[in-house]
C-alpha cells in the first residue's frame, strides 16, 4: 500500500462536480487535487470555483498522461449511462462508455490507490471488465454497493464504489500503511 500518511496528491478523472475529490479529502486529511480531468463545461465551472488553482485538463479521451503530473490516489466517477438501469444499458457499446479511457490514465499513471464511483447498475454490467483491467495492470480491487440512506440521506440512491492498489508492494510509490 502507498503511504498515505503524509501529503497526498489526488487526479480526478471524470470529475463532476467533484463530490468523490472531497470525499477522499475526507478520509485524508492531508490530502489535496493536484488535477481534475472534466469535460463538461458545467461541472467545470463548479470545479474552477471550490478548487480554483487546480487545473483541469478537460477530456480524458484526449489528454496526454506523460505531460500530466503523478499523484497517490486515482479518483473516477466515469460516466454511469452506460451501465444504468434507468438508460438503455448499452455498456461498451455507449458511446459514452469511458472506462477504458479511465484505465489508460490509470496504467499510464500508476497511483497507488484508485477510488471508482459509478450506479449499481454497473455491478450486473461492464463490472466484471473493470476488475479484469484492474487486475491486468496490476490493481488488487475490493467493491461494494452503499445507498445514500446507509450515509443518513433520506433517498436510497445505491452507488458501487471501486478501490484499487497496486498488487506489487515494491513500486516506488508504495509503502506502508
């Protein structure tokens, strides 16, 4: 596992609003966006007002990881129509499917904790191909379903969240926890 005792710096892919980012601030206090990766003109302007010396660096289909600055922790809220059940469920037939952009950035990066956030829906659909490319770049991952209301929301709203380490303990990045 990375040491995430220290200063600890976090890429946000498929950003949002940037929910996931402050939750993981959360849980790491000394833990700070070095770099949102957002497309969406509206989210971004979200972005730019809570984190405003933060860059985004807009598509994560077209950026290029070697020009991009190395962090600790991965984050990802990739897009969830694919594999919602309120859509049409086309996973990687979606054009909107962008999980295996979200992979390259993660293979290209090698951070040595990776959090993934997407609808429950995903579990039945496309989950499986996320876990074999975790593990093919050399992630271990553990998964779970947490609803809104297990949180204290008045709403079910049930999520999957991902989190991923690389299974090498001897990266360069990685030490104890």
């Amino acid at each position: 596992m990375i040491d995430l005792r220290g200063s600890v710096r976090i890429g946000s892919l498929c950003s949002g609003y940037g929910g996931l980012d402050a939750g993981v601030e959360q849980v790491f206090p000394d833990a700070s966006v070095a770099w949102f990766v957002e497309y969406d003109k509206d989210p971004s302007k979200i972005l730019a007002h809570h984190w405003p010396d933060v860059p985004n660096h807009g598509d994560v289909k077209t950026t290029d990881w070697a020009a991009v600055e190395p962090v600790d922790i991965i984050t990802a809220g990739y897009p969830c129509q694919p594999f919602s059940h309120a859509g049409k469920r086309k996973g990687a037939d979606d054009p909107r499917h962008l999980w295996p952009d979200v992979a390259r950035a993660i293979g290209a990066l090698r951070p040595g904790l990776v959090v993934l956030e997407n609808v429950a829906g995903h579990v039945s659909l496309g989950l499986a191909d996320v876990l074999g490319d975790l593990s093919a770049l050399g992630y271990d991952a553990t998964w779970g379903v947490v609803r809104a209301a297990d949180a204290g929301a008045p709403h079910g709203r049930a999520r999957i969240f991902i989190v991923a380490a690389p299974v090498d303990t001897d990266d360069r990045r990685c030490g104890e926890l």
